[in-house]
C-alpha cells in the first residue's frame, strides 16, 4: 500500500493538509474552553474556600495589664543641718529602728557652752524686764526704756532656741520607723550642712508605680483592688490608691500608685512587677492571638463571615492577652471566625465555608 502511495505524492501531501487543518481547527475549541466573556457569572467552584469556627460572646473580667516598679512605701534621705565631725554611729545600717531612734551622732564641739551662755543671757534679761515693770508702775522707768529692755529680752530668748536647735542637730534620729537603709559617711569623717549621711525606708507598706494609657486611665478609681505579679510568680494583693491629675507631657500617660501590705518585710523595693487592674465585666471574645490582623489604618481586627457568605472585617479592642489566648470586644454576639485562609481574602469578597474540625 505504502508502495502505492509513493507512485502519487500528491496523495500523501492532500493527507498531510487534511491533518494539520485538524490539529489548527481543535486548538480553537481548547482556547474557547479557558476563555470567559467578563460578563459571565462566575461559578461556585471559582470561589475562594475558607474554615471558619462559630464563636459566641462570653462574660469575662474586664483588666488592664501594665508593668509597675515596687517601691519603698516611704523613702527619706536625711542629711547634716551642722558641721563637725561624725562622733558615733549609733545604729548599723540594715537594723529595723523605731520612730525618734537615735542613728548617728555629730560632735557637739562647743555648742552645749553656747547654749549656756544664751540661758543665762535670758535669765539676766528677764531679771532686768521685771525690776523695771517694778519701777514703771512707780513711773521711775519710761515705757521706751521698758520696750527696749523687753527687746533684748526676746532677741536673747531667740539666741537660745537656735543655739538648742544647733545642738539637737547633732544627734540624727529616725523620723519615722522603718529600716536603716544606707551609711554615706564612717566614723570621724568631718560632714557640712546638706551632706547626706544615711537614708530611711519605710518597707511595712510597699507602693507599686506604673503608667497607664490616657484611653484607659477614665475607667480606673481609687480603691479598686489590684492583683501585683512578682516576677517569681507570687502575687499580693493592692489598692489602687493614687492617680495623676496630669499627663506626664512627654508619653501623654498618666502616673498611677497601687497601696500594697507587707507584714513580713520582704524586700522588694526596687524590683518590678505586673499590675492586674480589674474595671468590671465585659462580654468578648477568646480567640488565638494569630487571628488578629491588620487594616490599612493598623488597627487590630479579625476577619469573620456574615450571612451572605461574604469576608467582613471587624476593628476589636484587645482587652487581655496570656498563654491561653486573647479576649477581644467588639464583634458581634455571635460571629462565623475565619481561622484559615483569612490571609487569601479581602473584605467584600464571597467565599465558600467549611467548618473547623474539632480541635484544630
């Protein structure tokens, strides 16, 4: 046959014409088939396929979470108001003293003398006032002379309350209980008027400082109770017992103070520590922290499925955050959660759902 065919060529070329116009005419009917008009509706399987998980709204404790410094309930930082030289140190430091302890001592030098001289300088005064009232009421004394001789009696009086003040400055003592803190000066050392010399810290109550968002700071008042977070797990209990009038004019936050008990005198001034500041109850929502995105403007938000099958994002507020999860406010009672493919849609766009599986 091949034979025959190879006796008349122009067989074998029709053949070969017949062929290719086959194979152009088909490759039409594929093109076709991947092309639509804009104008055709497109079907359900072109749509996007999202799992979404059905959340409903729950009562929880409405908190504010800030980091806090722990800090001495009270803290003086007592100085020389005379000179000399550092004569006793009569309290080591770290000792737990009682209000009007005596702590240090400064020679006295010769202010006792002083002070003695004023006291009888007062008795001589006072001597000369009263023998001339005498002679007044005789009129063998004017009255200028009965003002001046009182003058010098009160001007003595003075010399003698500062020179008593000179000497009780001498001897440093606690204005308050509590626990001697700090030593600035050794035995011997010859201190001025300001120089520090000790500080005192009052460590039976402890306060706990932090600084709170102006958007958070209406919805706090005193005496609400504060859990305080140690950062070795242990908590006390606090009060919030202070609040800033102000902003501080740099972070436009506002000073807050938390009164805490400490029976046993544990010493932590100076460390830090996480405030738990309840405000009320709240209903919201406990998702996974990887939920949350963002929208153009950055606020936080999730996005979640309505009854038209199509992606809506709603902006939360995030009221707490831990190990667990997140709880969020301001989405609806009930809501269809995106939890996978929420990166691969935009709001306003149909979906198709399918239903989380459990656990997932």
């Amino acid at each position: 046959m091949f034979a025959q065919l190879s006796k008349r060529p122009w067989i074998i070329a029709v053949v070969i014409a017949v062929l290719l116009l086959a194979w152009l005419f088909s490759g039409d009917r594929f093109v076709a088939r991947d092309y639509v008009e804009p104008d055709q509706p497109a079907t359900t399987n072109d749509l996007a396929r999202v799992e979404i998980q059905w959340l409903e709204a729950q009562p929880m404790q409405r908190q504010h979470v800030v980091q806090g410094q722990i800090e001495a309930w009270r803290r003086v930082e007592l100085r020389a108001q005379v000179s000399g030289s550092v004569q006793n140190l009569d309290q080591d430091k770290g000792n737990r003293v009682a209000a009007d302890q005596l702590l240090l001592s400064i020679s006295p030098d010769d202010r006792p003398a002083q002070v003695a001289r004023s006291e009888a300088d007062v008795r001589q005064r006072q001597s000369d006032v009263t023998a001339a009232k005498r002679l007044r009421e005789r009129s063998l004394v004017s009255a200028n002379e009965l003002m001046r001789l009182e003058s010098e009696l009160a001007k003595a009086r003075a010399e003698l309350d500062s020179a008593r003040l000179q000497q009780r400055n001498t001897k440093i003592k606690a204005p308050f209980a509590g626990i001697y803190d700090q030593r600035m000066v050794e035995l011997g050392d010859f201190v001025q008027p300001g120089q520090s010399l000790l500080t005192l810290v009052d460590i039976d109550r402890l306060k706990v400082s932090a600084q709170i968002a102006q958007q958070q700071v209406t919805q706090l008042e005193l005496g609400q109770p504060v859990k305080v977070e140690l950062l070795d797990g242990r908590t006390l209990q606090g009060e919030l017992h202070f609040i800033a009038a102000a902003a501080d004019p740099g972070s436009r936050s506002f000073r807050i103070e938390v009164k805490v008990d400490n029976p046993d005198g544990l010493r932590l001034a100076g460390a830090s520590a996480t405030l738990h500041i309840q405000t009320g109850e709240a209903m919201a929502h406990r998702l996974s922290p990887a939920l949350l995105s963002l929208d153009e403007t950055g606020r936080h938000g999730v996005k979640w499925v309505n009854e038209a099958q199509r992606v809506e994002f709603t902006p939360v507020q995030l009221i707490s955050v831990d190990n667990q999860g997140a709880w969020v406010s301001g989405l609806p009672p009930k809501v269809a959660l995106i939890t996978l493919g929420q990166g691969f849609v935009q709001p306003g766009q149909q979906v198709r759902t399918q239903l989380a599986a459990e656990g997932s």
